[in-house]
C-alpha cells in the first residue's frame, strides 16, 4: 500500500490546483469574445478560412497546423480540392443586387463552383435554398462532393424576387491545395490521453461551432500552465473528412485515447445534453452524466446513435474510442440551427460559462478518480479526534461532506473508486475528492494496490 499520490491529489506536487486554475467567474465573457472574433470568417472543409480561424486561435495557445494534400485518400474517403470564394452577388436587370456573399456568408452554398451568367428567374430558382417555414432566416447548406452552384438566402426575399433576367456570379475556385488542421498537444504525468475535439468548417455560426473552437482554445490556454495526470490533446478539424484525416495519421497512438469529448453548440440556453460513445460505459460517460445531473435540473443524457458530430468517426467499429458529445441544446432541435440566426445573439456569455464549468468539472473528474483503501476497516475511525468534523462547521456543505466522509471509509474497500462512491452516496464528485483527500492527509486512506 502507498500514500496517496501527486495524480491523485493535484493541489500537491503539482503546478497549482486544477479546479482552482479553471475557476473564473469571467471565463464566459473570454470565450464570447473569441468566438466574436472568428465570427466572420467564412470556413469550409478546406481553404483560407481555416488557416485564418487557426492563426487566430493560435494567439492563445500554440496550435501546430496540419496540411493533408488534395487526393489523400483517408480510409474510404478522399480530401477534395481546396475551396476558394472571393465573392458571390445576385444583381437584377436595374442593377440592384439581390443577395450579396459579403453581407452574410450563409447566402453561397458551401463549395459552390464558380459561375458567371445572365438567367431567367425560373432557371435561377433551381439554385436557390429557402426555408419556407422561417421565411426570415437564411439556411446553411453545402454541397461538398458534388459539382453544383448554388445561394441561401430568406424566403422572404426569394418571394419578393421580380421575373427577369438576372446576374448571377460566383467568384470561386476548386484547385489542388490541401485540407488543414490544427492539434495542440499539452504533455502530462502520463502518454494516457485525454481528446479534445472541436469541427472547425461551419462558417457563421456562432453556436455551432465558434462557441466549442473558442472553449477548448481557452481551455487549453489554461491547462497548458499546469501539470495534469493525463497528457490532453486539441483537435480543431473540418467535420467528417478533417477527423478522418486525423485518424488515418495517427492510428498507431489512438491506443494512448483514454477518454474524448466532442464540443459543439456551447453557448445556447438549452439542454445540457451529452451523448454517450459507442462503448456506453466509458469512464468520460460516467462521468459527463454525473457532472451535468448535479449542474442541470433535466439533463440529457443520450445513448450513442451513429449520427452527429465528429463522434461518430472516433466511434467507428474500427476504433471505437472511448469519445462523447457535449453540447447545450441537442443539434438539428433548436430552430435556430443552421440557419442565420444562429449569430453572435444567440449565444451569451452565461451560457458559454456554464458550459465551461461543467467541462472543468468532468476533467477534474477523471484527473482525480482513483480506488482509495481504508487503512482502518474495523470500525469507523474516530474522525472528531483528527479535526475533521471541526472542518466543516457553519459551511453550507457541512452535512454533505460530513456524509463524504463515512462513504468514502465506508466503500473504501480498494474495489470502488471515487466517482463509484460519489454515484452510490448521490454527492457531487468534488465533495467525495476533497473528503478522500483529507482523510488520505490524516493517514486513513491511501491507494489500492
């Protein structure tokens, strides 16, 4: 038997305590306001989009970029030509533009080849996506694989269009180039990873996803300046194709993944809501559902399903790594989703706050979970002698810490962890951790072998 040790206990040994480094009660105005300032660069699966929104993410942490070249074949999928738009306008007969790319950059659809053309309306509008029942919103539509041409824009406006001949111009290029992604790698204690992931090809959308790249860019801004039990890596790629990528280039260490999370759609008011990974029982799944059933009223929590985010590339039987999702509200459910009003409105700093606090709590979750021993099983111990009822008098947390205590003796058997105590006794994590990291310090605990 040993002494509980520094992995365990992060406010010993280690680089400054964990909770305290990601404690800020003005964390939620620092994220709003990166995730306002790569609002308006317009990002695809390739192009100069991404690089700009990495070099700016790169002023916090040092971001290294990856480029995979154009016909790289990635498992079953090849990276396509690089995407370019300059500029895209719908101008009628008189000269006045219709829909103008620089006013938003929802109104082209996503990998538009170039055109340049005079049509008639009835042509034009095969080209053009609405949303007949949010006639004010624009939609977010792309068509990655497949050669066509095309703009979004409200159904207010399409309707309002004239018959006639109109300009129609798409000023962009498909090329040889490369697909670009960024990876920020913060050594800790151990190679065991913990993964970070975060797509990085929706243009602006500030829910989804400016609100997770500014989170896990702060975050680990953050955790880069302490020391950590695991070793957390950084993912900021093109959804699907970018992750893929990333997978093909790293298959010989994705046995080093212990636990990963997906973050996406941080900063709306909604659920929170997590998604369990294929495995279902993986220590992040425990340990997100128990951190947002103590943070929220309703929680979701959801068995893995093969549609969403980039989790379903890390869940693929082939890997089948042990990665959820987190999110505010669940995607494809709030009417905002993929459409124009998903801006810098939609997302508020209360809620990209919360959001962070709930990740910090499942990270301090899997940093300090371990199977502690009770060194006195016969009995319990005599606790008043060693100062620690005296610890908790007047604090509001008294009786739950007072509980914190006989558990962690009581299932202190060197069979049960920490978070196995915390979900028996009901208690939040951090209330067992702390109890655990007393009664280590007065020498009744220490861990299993």
């Amino acid at each position: 038997m040993t002494a509980l040790s520094t992995s365990h206990r992060l406010d010993g040994g280690l680089d400054g305590d964990l909770r305290a480094c990601l404690a800020d009660p003005g964390i939620g105005e620092a994220i709003y306001g990166l995730a306002s300032a790569i609002y308006p660069i317009c990002r695809s699966i390739t192009g100069p989009g991404v690089r700009e929104t990495l070099n700016v993410l790169g002023r916090h942490v040092p971001i290294e970029v990856r480029e995979v070249p154009s016909g790289t074949a990635v498992f079953d999928w090849t990276i396509p030509p690089e995407w370019t738009i300059r500029g895209a306008h719908i101008r009628d007969a008189a000269g006045k533009t219709v829909v103008d790319f620089a006013d938003n950059n929802l109104h082209v659809l996503g990998y538009s080849r170039p055109v340049r053309a005079f049509l008639p309306l009835a042509e034009l509008r095969r080209h053009i996506i609405t949303l007949p029942g949010q006639p004010d919103l624009i939609p977010y539509r792309t068509a990655y694989y497949d050669e066509r041409w095309g703009f979004c824009m409200a159904h207010r406006d399409f309707e309002a269009m004239a018959d006639g001949t109109y300009e129609v111009v798409i000023d962009s290029s498909l090329e040889a180039g490369s697909l670009s992604y960024g990876e920020v790698v913060l050594p800790g204690e151990t190679a065991e990873e913990f993964l970070f992931s975060a797509h990085i090809c929706h243009p602006s959308l500030a829910d989804d996803n400016c609100s997770g790249l500014a989170l896990l860019t702060l975050l680990a801004e953050r955790l880069s300046k302490i020391k950590t039990r695991y070793t957390y890596r950084f993912l900021f790629a093109p959804g699907t194709i970018g992750a893929l990528a990333w997978l093909a280039a790293n298959e010989d260490r994705l046995g080093r993944i212990r636990h990963g999370l997906v973050v996406s759609c941080v900063g709306d008011g909604g659920g929170p809501t997590y998604k369990k990974s294929r495995r279902g029982d993986a220590l992040i799944d425990r340990a997100m559902a128990h951190v947002l059933r103590h943070a929220a009223a309703a929680p979701a929590i959801l068995d893995f399903f093969p549609y969403g985010y980039d989790e379903r590339q890390f869940c693929s039987p082939g890997f089948n790594l042990p990665v959820g999702l987190f999110q505010r509200g669940q995607f494809g459910k709030f009417p905002e989703y993929h459409t124009s009003a998903d801006n810098l409105d939609f997302i508020r700093p209360e809620h990209l706050g919360a959001s962070w606090a709930m990740i910090a709590e499942a990270i301090d979750v899997i940093e300090r979970d371990y199977r502690p021993l009770n060194l006195q099983p016969k009995g319990e111990p005599q606790l008043g002698r060693r100062g620690l009822f005296g610890l908790v008098g007047g604090d509001k947390d008294g009786p739950a810490r007072s509980m914190a205590f006989l558990w962690v003796l009581n299932l202190a058997d060197g069979a049960h962890s920490l978070l196995d105590i915390a979900e028996r006794a009901g208690l939040p994590f951090s209330i067992v951790a702390d109890a655990a990291r007393l009664l280590g310090e007065r020498g009744l605990l220490a861990d299993a072998p």
